[in-house]
C-alpha cells in the first residue's frame, strides 16, 4: 500500500486552517484530497468528500 504521509499532513494542516477560519490554498486541498482518493481506497469516500467541497467557489 502506498502511504502518502506527505500528502495526508499537507492536507490535515488545510483543514485545521479551514475549520480555524484562517486563510488556506483550496486548490492545493482539492488536488490533495483528490490524489489521496486514488491511491488510498480505504479512505477515498471521504477525501472525495473533502475534494468536492474544496472545489467549490466561496
């Protein structure tokens, strides 16, 4: 199984700021999420979750 550790901490360190209102990249969430999504199936319902959200315009 290929961890993306790297992957996972970029996008924890996204979220903390989204859930603290502090300015994140949304792009970067996006493609993270997305990315964890393909190559960690175990995971991937959520991280298209978080994907999604991190693609809409606000």
């Amino acid at each position: 199984m290929d961890y993306r550790l790297h992957d996972i901490s970029q996008l924890a360190q996204i979220l903390e700021a989204e859930a603290c209102g502090r300015p994140f990249d949304r792009a970067l969430g996006h493609r993270l999420a997305s990315t964890l999504a393909e190559y960690q199936p175990e995971i991937g319902n959520s991280m298209r979750q978080i994907a999604e959200r991190m693609g809409e315009r606000r």
